[in-house]
C-alpha cells in the first residue's frame, strides 16, 4: 500500500464515526483512573485483562523495550510483533522479549509498521519511537482496531496532538500517554496525604525545573549512515538532515527537527504532573524566554536555557530548565515546587517533601524498589529503577482502563494538553510573544503567523494528519 493511499484510507476509516472527542471522565470518575484502584486490585484486573493479548511494539529502542518489559512484568501477553527501521536494534529486541515473555517465542519482526498493522491482530500497541514518528503510527494502530500506549510528547506539533486525539475518539480506542507521574506510587502517595487533604491551603504557584546536563556537547562532523539503519525512513516526515553520531540512537533529542528539546522532553512530565494533581486543563496564556546562553558551538540545535509560564485561572506555573550551572536544590535537580499559603510541597521521581509554612511536623516519601517482587529490574540494562514502579502501574491502568473502556488516568487527551503547552512555549520564544490557543476552534485567535505554526510541513510523500480534522 502507497504512503498517501495509507493515509486517506485511515481518513475515510475514522470519519465514519462521530464522537465529541473533548467529553471525557476526570480521574475521579473513571473506574480505571489510577488513583481511584487499589494497587492489588489494580494488579489483579491487568493480569485478567492483559492475558493472551497480543501486542506489537513499534520502536524498539531504549524506552521501548523499558516499557514493553514492564508490560510483560504485569500481564501474561503475548508480544508477537516488533517494528525498528534499525535491523540490529530490532533483532537485538526480538531476543531479549523472546528470553522473557512466558511463551518464549519469538515476536515477528517487521521494517515498516504498516506492514505490521496490516496484519490486525493485534490488541495492544506501544509507541516508542522519537517524537516525530509517535503521531501517524498511533492514528494507524486506532484504525487497525488496538488499544494504544504512545510514549510523550504526545506529537512534536499541536494539530498532531488534535489529530491523534480525533482519531482516538472517533475509533473507540484507550490511548495511554508515558506521562507515568501520573502512575508513580510516591507521588500518589502525596497527592493524596498533602494535596487531597489540603495541607497547603490555598495554592497560588507552582514551579517546574530540570537542571540536568543533558544537551548534547557534540561537535562531531556528519558522518555516513551506518548499514543497518534506513535513515529515510527513520527521517520520515522530518526535514532530512546530515546524519551524525548523536542522531541515532537516543541523542535525537539534540535536534528540533525531531522533537521539542528539553521542554519537550522534560517539562512535559513535570507540568502534566501539576496539572494532575492540582486538576488543571488547559493553559489560558503561554509565554516562553530563552535561547543558547552558554553552550555554543555546538551541534545541538535545542536551548541550554529557558523560562516559560503558564498561566491558569487562578495561577502560574512556571518552568526553567538549564542544561549548566548547578540546581537551587541539589536533592531536585529535576522535580516541582507547590506553594501553598499553608506549606511547600517538593516532588520528584525519587521523593516528595512537605514543609509546612511556620514551622511543625514535615512529611515526606520516597520511590520504593520493588527487587524482590521483580528481581529482574535489578540487572536490566538501561533501565531507569527507580521509574520501573511507575510505569508497571501505568501499564496497569491501561489495561484497567481496556477491560472497562473508560479512560486511563493518562488518556490521549490529558497528554494532548501537557505536549501542546509544551510545544506553545517554544513558539512562543521563536515568536516572542505570548500566546493564547483556544482548543475549540484549534487556533490562536487574532495571530494568524502563530496559528499557521501549529502544524510543521511534514516532508513528502509524507502527509500531516491534520487532514483527519478537516475531512481531506
């Protein structure tokens, strides 16, 4: 099937139903919503839920096999199919998966997720590609009849994110986001025993951070495309660039050709896990400053540097990120800040600390392990322990939210506003001025330059999915 053939068809598939893709469930009153469930009877209905679905993954990289384990942890599927545009990656994948689902067989192993969809046997999909491949195999896998996980952001521009959720809708599909903050048991833990019985009073701030050095220091030259990567492919809807040794694997992340740097990256768990636990939709107001301070010359294309507010009804977060220098809090060099006119609240994916305001008894948690439950984490490669509990719970709610066809606590739409902000905060700075997007109509009202950036020029014959929305 052709490239462009492959997308009106997905079209004309989806526009046959007709659901309002902005109704929705709060946390509170989905049945499948993480912190509604018990941690035990949540296990128990992802095992019942999860045995013998089939599932393909498609990116197979670091985060996908991180998440694809974890499912396995949780629920006796059967991964059958596996998709990579790298051969050595996608082969390396299919032996690991093999040694460790309860099968022992060997998943499929496809170049080109098309192909793999169009087999539709599959349940359940997992999306773990770089971002600017997460929006058209997610419309796909909704068409072709799965349950959807789908790495953040959700898209790497706004009316990707509109189009994913449309499609999402409009198909019936559970979309879970890796927006896991949402899933991590300490920070339930504080939503719940500081926020839930309001210990900081009245809130009027938060604050949103990553101090890590994680810009690429890189100054390499290009260099040739190694033999068992299809850089094309890879580049896909992307602008073709150079390739260099950053590029593939995982150092991407470098470029804005392929992402949202590192408010793409990091603020969008740190601001969605505010917005979680404080309830809030959608920004009223973006602004963003920013730029390359202090680490020039080198290929990376994304800030060292950068501030953005978002501003809600009655308050402001707001988000730095420096990619130098040393963090306020060396015990949160990437977390948030809740101030409350009773107390401060600190969060992270290590711990969360209350203080409250004039003195008495503080309160504070950590990430517990869970070795002796899951002694394979322990030797694992590449695994990040210490969100290993995290995203099980994630894969737990999922499934949950599958068996009940409610909505997951990270439901494509909640991702949906977590990614924009996001992405509304560098175009803000490119722009340099605020902005304002009124999700109703999908534009900025009164600033037609900012709206016409909600959708990036995808390369040819790639097609922007945008068209979803407009029927084309």
């Amino acid at each position: 099937m052709q490239r462009r053939q492959f997308l009106t068809t997905s079209s004309a598939a989806i526009s046959a139903a007709s659901i309002n893709p902005w109704s929705g469930r709060t946390s509170a009153q989905n049945p499948a919503g993480s912190a509604t469930w018990a941690s035990e009877d949540l296990a128990q209905i992802a095992r019942e839920t999860g045995r013998g679905k089939r599932v393909g993954l498609i990116g197979c990289g670091w985060y996908g096999k991180c998440d694809l384990l974890r499912l396995v942890q949780v629920a006796d599927v059967e991964v059958v199919s596996m998709c990579d545009v790298d051969r050595r990656m996608l082969g390396n994948a299919i032996d690991v998966v093999a040694q460790r689902q309860v099968s022992r067989q060997k998943p499929r192993g496809f170049h080109d997720y098309r192909q793999m969809l169009a087999e539709r046997d599959l349940d359940l999909v997992l999306i773990a590609t770089p971002d600017h491949w997460h929006a058209l195999p997610m419309i796909a896998a909704c068409v072709a009849g799965a349950d959807v996980y789908v790495q953040k952001p959700v898209g790497v521009d706004v009316m990707e994110g509109e189009a994913m959720l449309q499609v999402a809708r409009k198909t019936e599909r559970v979309v879970q986001v890796g927006t896991q903050r949402r899933s991590t048991p300490h920070l339930i833990d504080a939503k719940q025993r500081i926020i839930d019985q309001g210990k900081l009073g009245a809130i009027g701030h938060a604050e949103v951070y990553c101090y890590y050095h994680m810009r690429s220091r890189d100054t390499s030259e290009p260099i040739a495309v190694p033999d068992h990567l299809d850089f094309d492919f890879w580049t896909g809807p992307a602008p073709m660039l150079p390739f260099r040794g950053i590029t593939h694997p995982r150092s991407w992340r470098a470029f804005m050709e392929y992402g949202n740097g590192i408010m793409g990256d990091m603020c969008v768990h740190m601001l969605d896990m505010v917005r979680w636990i404080l309830d809030l939709g959608w920004p009223k107001q973006v602004h963003s400053i920013g730029g390359v301070h202090i680490e020039k010359g080198k290929s990376a294309n994304i800030t060292d540097s950068q501030t953005a507010t978002f501003t809600f009804d009655d308050l402001s977060v707001v988000w730095q990120h420096r990619s130098w220098g040393a963090p306020p809090d060396p015990r949160y060099p990437w977390g948030a800040t809740i101030y409350g006119e009773k107390g401060t609240l600190k969060l992270s994916v290590n711990r969360w600390d209350f203080e409250p305001f004039g003195g008495g008894q503080g309160e504070s948690g950590q990430v517990e392990l869970e070795f002796a439950q899951y002694p394979e984490d322990e030797h694992e490669p590449d695994l990040e322990r210490h969100v290993a509990p995290a995203i099980r719970r994630h894969m737990q709610d999922w499934l949950a939210a599958t068996a009940h066809r409610t909505r997951p606590v990270a439901d494509i739409l909640q991702g949906h506003i977590s990614s924009s902000a996001c992405v509304l905060a560098n175009q803000s700075l490119e722009l340099g001025r605020s902005l304002v997007y009124d999700p109703a109509t999908r534009t900025i009202p009164g600033d037609e330059e900012a709206t016409e950036r909600l959708a990036r020029n995808y390369r040819a014959p790639w097609t922007h999915p945008q068209t979803v929305l407009t029927g084309e």
